[in-house]
C-alpha cells in the first residue's frame, strides 16, 4: 500500500509540475520575447523548464539527512540531464516523423557545439569537485560563475535582432481568450495564465505569473522528495537510486513538452538547445546555487564513501553519454529514427545499470568498478 501511495504521490508531483511549468514558460517566453531563436531554448526556455531541478536539490538538502540531501540532489539534476540528453531528442525526432513534418531534424552546428561543449566542460568541472571529500560554498560559487559566463557568451554572440518577436506581439494569447473559465475553475485545472492573464499579457501579470508557478513548482518538488524517501525506504534501496530515475524524470517533463512544442512548430534549434541548455543550467546552477546558500550557512558537505562511489560512477556515465549524444548530433547532417531510437537504447541500458546498481547485481557493480576507476585515474 505504502509503495502504491507513493507512486501516486510522484505521479501527483509530476502532474502538478508540469502544469505549472506551463504558466511559467508563459510568462518567461514573454519577457525574454526579443531573444533569438537557439538563444531564447538555452537560456529563458531552459531556465523555466529546469525550476523543478533547482528546487528538487534546494529542497533536499533542507529535507533530507546529511548522507543523502546533496546525494538526492546530484542524482536528480544528473538523472534529469541524462533523460535530456536522450530522451528529449528522441521524443522531438519520433514527433515531428509521426505528424508528417519531416524525415530529417536538422539542428544548426553552432548550436549543437556551443551547448554540447559547454556541457562538457561543465560535467568534467563537476567530476574534479566531488573528487574531494568535501563540498563548500567555494564549489557552488565556481558552478554558478561558470553559468554566469556561458549567459554572457551567449548574450555575446546573439545576433540583434534576428528571429526576435515584436513587442506588440501577445504571443497569440488574445487568440486563446475567446472564452475565459471563472478563476476557480482556472485554479482546480492549475491553469495559472488563466489566472493571471485575464485580457492580455503584459510585463507585470507576465512576473506575476511567473513567481506564482515558481512557488507552486516548490512546493511539487517537496511532495515529490518525501515520496521518492518513502518508496526507497519501502523497497530497501537508497533515495539516491530513486532521485536517477523517478525524480529526474519527473522533474524532466517540462523540458519534454518544451521541446516537442517547439519541434511541432519546426524550431529545432530550440527543441534541442533547450534540452542541451536545460543541463547546463542543471549542473552549473541547479547544484551550485543551493549549494552555495546551504553550505554558506552549514558548513561543508561531506559524503559516505560508498555515497561518493555512486555519485563518481553517476558523473562517469553522465560524461560518456554526453560525448556519446554529441557525436550523434554533431557528426551526422540530420537526425533520423535510427538516432532515435539509438538514444532510447543508451536511456535504457543506463536506467538498468542503476536499478541493478541499487540492488547489488553482480553485473552493475563490475560495471561501476570500471567506471569508478575510470573516475579516479581522471581526476
């Protein structure tokens, strides 16, 4: 009963933030409205999608104990990279197939490079921090300029004005008001712009919207860490396993249906750049910007050896895949199913290793040999 009660509970979770991840991207789509395109996917739209992954590892260092909060954390926001990676391309090449849009996505070199190696730099960055035996306010600082900078290259190389979107444009939300439900209804069914944006968008109600789908968004990410805690209690495993695959994926479904919007509507530089920036938001400031602020106050975080063995053979994975999905977005002129469905495989493979990682299978713990060994001869 226990583990049926929390996996409605995720579900629940999920639910909740994906519907208020829609008010959210509302809102940010229209204050950052005069972005390019690929400029506005890794920056405003994978910010609004990545709220669930900075407040899932905020929240867990608060919530859980010292050998699982960062742990919770780092599993969530690497997890969550990993299903980016993989699932999200995959799910964009599959949809635009399955509506008769395309056979090929092509996504711009540029893009591909300047997110893929930036997400690179900032894996391998994260590999040598949790290599020590403490994490402190120094480490979430570092993460967070890395950020930073990656913000200011992309601002620096936007081009003005080109793909940006008028300023009287109301980004098609008065063609949508023909018929407004009371705001009760609108609050039962979460639909927040609903709410919020009763006439016409603007930039107040737009923030308004905004900080509200940012508080609701948390207060989803607390239900969904006291549920991932209490079925990894009742199926005798660490949260930390629970973090990799539920809650990444959960936290991952604004990202999802981000990107197959935009790939519906043929912008492949942003499905893809969202699903790329999304990462990089998700290593640099999802884990350093709550690390910063709880470590500032707490002092260091130290973590279990056998805890540092799983998140070392985490971040292995999380590199290779990486390098691995690059490859196939960079060196190919289009993505067809084959790609597709080549990414599912390396998804699948991944989400096996780490349910048989948390039960001890024999296998995956050769296999997290390897990769641990891989983790300290690099660092």
């Amino acid at each position: 009963m226990v583990i049926v009660f929390s996996f409605v509970a995720i579900t629940l979770a999920m639910f909740v933030i994906w519907r208020s991840s829609d008010g959210f991207e509302v809102a940010s789509a229209y204050l950052g409205r005069n972005l390019t395109e690929g400029v506005r996917g890794a920056t405003i739209n994978a910010i609004g999608s990545s709220m669930p992954e900075l407040f899932t590892t905020l929240f867990s260092l608060i919530l859980l104990g010292e050998a699982d909060n960062f742990a919770f954390g780092i599993g969530t926001a690497s997890g969550s990279a990993i299903f980016n990676g993989m699932i999200i391309p995959a799910v964009v090449i599959l949809a635009v197939f399955a509506v008769g849009i395309t056979t090929k996505v092509e996504v711009s070199k540029k893009v591909i490079l300047r997110d893929g190696i930036g997400l690179i730099i900032a894996e391998i960055i994260l590999i040598y921090m949790v290599s020590g035996n403490n994490l402190g306010w120094i480490h979430g600082l570092i993460l967070m300029l890395l950020y930073v900078a990656y913000i200011l290259y992309m601002f620096g190389t936007m081009k003005p004005g080109a793909n940006s979107i008028p300023q009287d444009n109301k980004l098609d939300f008065d063609e949508k008001k023909t018929t407004q439900p009371p705001v009760y209804v609108a609050l039962l069914n979460l639909d927040f712009e609903q709410v919020f944006v009763r006439k016409s968008i603007n930039t107040i109600n737009a923030w308004a919207l905004l900080i509200f789908s940012m508080l609701i968004i948390g207060g989803a990410c607390i239900l969904l860490i006291h549920s991932c805690e209490l079925l990894a209690g009742e199926l005798g495993i660490a949260p930390y396993f629970i973090a990799v695959v539920l809650a990444a994926a959960a936290t991952s479904v604004p990202d999802t249906i981000l990107s197959y919007r935009d790939a519906v509507a043929g912008k492949y530089d942003d499905a893809v750049a969202n699903a790329l920036g999304s990462n990089i938001f998700d290593i640099c400031f999802a884990l350093g910007f709550p690390l910063f602020v709880f470590t500032l106050f707490n002092g260091p975080i130290s973590m279990a050896p056998e805890t540092l063995a799983n998140v070392a053979e985490l971040q292995i994975s999380l590199l290779i895949l990486t390098v691995l999905a690059f490859v196939i977005y960079y060196f190919n002129r289009g993505l067809t199913k084959i790609h597709a469905y080549l990414l599912l495989g390396l998804y699948l493979i991944f989400i096996a290793f780490i349910l048989s990682k948390a039960y001890a299978l024999a296998w995956a713990i050769e296999v997290g040999q390897l990769l641990s060994s891989i983790f300290h001869y690099g660092v």
